[in-house]
C-alpha cells in the first residue's frame, strides 16, 4: 500500500513538473501584436462583436476593439497564422475595412494607439 502511495505521489510530481515546463515554455515565446484601423466601426455592440469573431481564430490570446479610437489591438502566439488577408476576412459579414495593418514581436506591454486621420492607406475591401 505505501509503495502504491510513493508510486502515485512521484508520478503527480513528475507530471506537474512537466506541466509547469510546458507552461514555462509557452510563457516564455514571444507573442505578437497586431494592430490595425477600422474606420468604418459604426458603434461599440459592433466592436464587440468583432472582437469575438477574431477570439475564435486559433492562436488569437487576446483581441480588443475600441469604437471611441477604431483601433483593433490583438495579441497572438508567435506561430499563429492570422495575417491581413485573414482579418480583412474575418471583417467581411462586418462589411468592414481595415487600414494601417502591422503585425511585430510584442516588446513591451505598452503600444501607441493609431491615428486614423494620419494612417495613409487606402482602405482594404469591404
């Protein structure tokens, strides 16, 4: 009975410290940060509902639409696979555009909001 009770407690131990590597291992790659314009946002029910469209592609950690700037902040895993061509499809039944893309290694925790009176870009289908 004790040999089972050593048995079980070495395998937890062993099983959490594989656990705690695979989550130091994840923590420890560098997600990406994306970050565009949508200048045709008409309201913040709207927002919010792009926002949980883009939470449901794969990779994507964190999305953040704000209606008061029309700046779309998303956090992804560095392998995710989510591009331009990809948000502005998301954005399609929005019938949404998207401007001022850009897509970096996250650095920081802090970012600059887009201007969208300064972005210099055409729109990207609607």
């Amino acid at each position: 009975m004790l040999r089972h009770k050593v048995a079980a407690y070495a395998l937890c131990a062993a099983l959490c410290t594989l656990a705690c590597h695979g989550l130091y291992a994840q923590a420890t790659t560098v997600p990406h940060r994306v970050q565009a314009v949508i200048p045709d946002l008409r309201n913040a029910r709207q927002a919010h509902d792009v926002d949980l469209a883009l939470r449901a592609f794969p990779g994507v950690r964190m999305s953040r639409t704000d209606f008061n700037t029309r700046n779309l902040l998303i956090e992804v895993s560095a392998d995710c696979a989510l591009s331009k061509d990809q948000v502005v499809a998301l954005l399609l039944p929005f019938e949404l555009s998207l401007t001022c893309f850009s897509r970096t290694a996250v650095d920081t925790h802090a970012f600059e909001p887009l201007d969208p009176r300064t972005c210099g870009e055409i729109p990207v289908a609607r």
